[in-house]
C-alpha cells in the first residue's frame, strides 16, 4: 500500500486526510495520464455523502483543467461505474465513496477501463504528484479545455442490465431491502419493482449526514426486525456503495458473505458453471464454510483479506465466484467487483429456482462461532514474532485440532494485531482469544 493509496482507493476524513486539493491534483493526473494520446473520456459517480459533491467539483477541475471530458452518473453504485467504464469504452472511471464507512469520511476508488481496480503502479505516479512540489503537467488551453456531461443514461444502462439477468419473475414474493441511505437508494427498489416483487425499502432517505449511520450491512439487526415484523420472505442490506450485501431469511438470521457464497456456489456447481469447481474465499472465512463445501465436493481457495485479492486470484485461474464474509461477492461472469445489488438478484434465482425459502437452502451449513479482538500494539512485527506468543498460537491451534482455528494477522492501517478463534463454542472462542491476547500483554506488546 501507498503513502495515501489503500487496498480500496485514497480513503480518509474529508477535508482532513483526503482534501479537495487532493482531489484537484487527481483529477489533473489522470486526465494528463490517460490524455496522452488522445482526449481522456473519464466517468465519475458518486454515493450520497455531503462531502461527495465538493470532491465531485473538485475532480472535475482537476480533470477538464488537463483537457479531459467528464461524464457524470451523480448518485450511484461502485459497480455501476465499473461496467459503465468497460461497457461504454471510457478511459477510467472514479467512484467517490468510502464504502461503509462513516458520513464524514470519504474516499476516491479509481476503475481502470477493463473495469478493474487502478494498477498500483498508476496510483504510485499519482501520488508523487499529490507530493511534489512543482506542478510539472501542463493546462488545456482554448478548445482543449474538457468539458462535463450529465450522463444519467449510463447508470439506467446499468439498472436495465442488472433486470436482464433475472431468470424468472419476482411476483408476490415479499423482499425488504435496507439501503444504508447510500447508493443503493437510486437504483436497488426499481430493480426489484421492475421484477415484480413486493418491495418493502428501509433507510432509504439520503439526507447527506445519515449514510451508514444504524442502518445498511454493518447494522444488519435493523432488518432482521424488520423482515420478522412484517413477513417477508428475504431482505437484502447494502453498505454505502453498494458493492457489498447481506441477506436474512424469513425467519430473520443472517446469511452472510459465507454463506452466500455456499448458496451460490454449490447452484452454480448443480447447473455446470462452477469454473475449476472452485470458490475463492479469504483466510477469514468460516470453518463451517470449507466443512461444508468438503461434504458437496467443492475445491476452495483462500487469499489474503480483501477483494482486491480475491479478485486478483479469479482473474488468474480462471474462477467464477469469490467473496468474503462481509458480503462482498464477485460473479466474474457478470461483474469485475462486488455488486450488491447483483448478489442479492443472484440469491433470489436460487430461492425460485428451487422453490424454497432461504432458510432450507443453508441448513446444512453449522457456521462455527467466531470472535475477533483487536489488540493495540507497540509493533505488530515484533509482537506476532515474539517467541511466547508464537507458542500460545501454536498451543491453541494443537488444542482446536479440525474443530476451531485460529489466526493471528497485522492490520495494514493500524498498529493493531487481529487476533480471530473459532470454536464450537462463544465460551471456547473467548477462553483462546483471552489465551493469546494476554501473553501478548504479559511481553509487553499492548500499547496503553
């Protein structure tokens, strides 16, 4: 990771770690960069924050300043950029959000024109850019100067393409959708309309300030309530992008980004379309999970945390589903990144395809308790590498055997050790995590 750039874009406090010169000095990059040899053509969309519009102005100046023309999606999805930039032959697309993230938070995501994540070494040019102290990238003049387009016509080519996938009608089935007050809002209950349900939306009144806030996949027990309370036979939450979704059946528990992946996979594997009949997964995924998938035959691969990397490891083998826990699913058929929206579109072909509530489908799946401590430390090297607490690891994991794990990681943001058990039991997951967390404090690792 770079001096600004993370596995996700440049991602900060707006108007503190991520400022609108920032975003200036962007814009004015990638518009001579991808300027070069003709006139860049860069789509920009952005979720529902206050500070999005502000960095919205500021890129654009940036961009049209280095000759650059700029269309503009306005409030919409991270995945919508990404198949509009490769759907539509644009140069790049920008995708301004910071995902689940805080109102006050924002973040720049750069979408090269293959629909991927910007290549580290671009983002690398970048920034020594934002860092230098002379700017070197000459100004458009006279009719080389960029100009803005609306172009709203390329978030509803998205939204008729997320329709065309469906395979049957969602006629009288009953489907609450949580929008986070974030991008889902403009597009999720117009699919889901268009496809015959009976929709139901929460927290679907974007006001600038309230994206995130109690609602959306990281305050997923608001929907759980919500389906329970009024019937439905499925909801679906998203976070503020929209590129992650959690799903609860009807009877209100939590499918999460593992089991989704056990629903999915094991369907695709049923109709012929589980490449190398193989799900890429992350280390954090549940044991219960891979149990699972050894009982159906299912070959699996673990990446580091991300979906950057789980992405990076279906593009390379050839893989056509990869995810994580938090909800973020990748179909390469359809989608070069996670697509909520799509995810939730991809469950319900399943429930109407077999003809049964969410609930059966993942019955056979024991997701196994999990509990995760952050522990902040002096130096995340030195405190995973000291030999006391490398032992108690390795006592832990002799002691789980094949029923638990653990797993002991360095945050890459924060000087923080993640230290993960899973166990058949909350009690055995918290006697581990208070194993290992207290030699780690005996050595004297644990920051005050």
């Amino acid at each position: 990771m770079g001096k600004y750039f993370g596995t996700d874009g440049f991602r900060g406090e707006a108007n503190v770690e991520l400022t609108v010169e920032h975003a200036y000095k962007v814009g004015r990059f990638l518009g001579y960069y991808y300027g070069k040899d003709h006139k860049a053509n860069i789509v920009i969309g952005k979720d529902t924050r206050r500070s999005s519009y502000m960095f919205e102005y500021s890129l654009v100046a940036g961009l049209t300043a280095s000759g650059a023309d700029v269309y503009l999606l306005h409030v919409t999805t991270t995945p919508s950029v990404s198949y509009v930039v490769r759907s539509e032959n644009f140069d790049c697309g920008i995708m301004i959000s910071a995902s689940h993230n805080p109102y006050y938070d924002n973040g720049i995501k750069i979408i090269n024109g293959n629909g991927f994540k910007l290549e580290p070494e671009v983002e690398s040019l970048i920034e020594e850019y934002i860092d230098s102290e002379s700017d070197n990238i000459p100004f458009a003049t006279k009719e080389n100067i960029g100009k803005t387009t609306d172009y709203a016509m390329g978030r509803n080519r998205y939204i008729g393409y997320l329709i065309s996938l469906a395979t049957r009608s969602f006629k009288q089935v009953k489907v609450g959708l949580d929008c986070a007050n974030g991008s889902a809002s403009t597009i999720a209950k117009g699919v889901f309309d268009a496809l015959g349900a009976k929709t139901f939306t929460i927290h679907n009144e974007p006001n600038g300030l309230n994206i995130n806030t109690n609602c959306g996949s990281t305050h997923i027990e608001n929907l759980q309530k919500y389906v329970v309370d009024n019937g439905l036979d499925v909801g679906f939450a998203y976070d503020g992008d929209a590129d992650r979704c959690l799903a609860i059946d009807e009877k209100g528990n939590i499918i999460d980004g593992d089991l989704i992946l056990y629903i999915c996979g094991r369907y695709m594997k049923e109709r012929g379309e589980l490449n190398n009949n193989t799900i890429v997964t992350t280390i954090m995924s549940n044991i219960g999970l891979y149990k699972a998938l050894d009982e159906l035959g299912i070959s699996y691969e673990r990446t580091a945390v991300g979906d950057k990397y789980v992405f990076e490891n279906m593009m390379a083998n050839n893989h056509s589903i990869g995810g994580e826990q938090s909800g973020h699913v990748i179909f390469s058929k359809h989608a070069t990144t996670g697509d909520g929206i799509l995810t939730s579109l991809k469950i319900m072909e399943v429930m109407l395809e077999k003809k049964s509530k969410l609930s059966d489908i993942v019955k056979e799946v024991t997701i196994y308790p999990q509990l995760l401590v952050n522990v902040r430390v002096k130096n995340k090297k030195d405190a995973k590498e000291d030999p006391k607490v490398a032992e108690i690891i390795e006592k832990v994991a002799d002691e789980l055997g094949d029923n638990g794990r653990i797993l002991v990681r360095e945050s890459g943001t924060e000087p923080v050790l993640r230290v993960m058990v899973e166990a058949k039991t909350d009690e055995m997951c918290k006697k581990y995590v208070d194993m290992v967390v207290g030699v780690i404090d005996n050595q004297g690792h644990t920051l005050c």
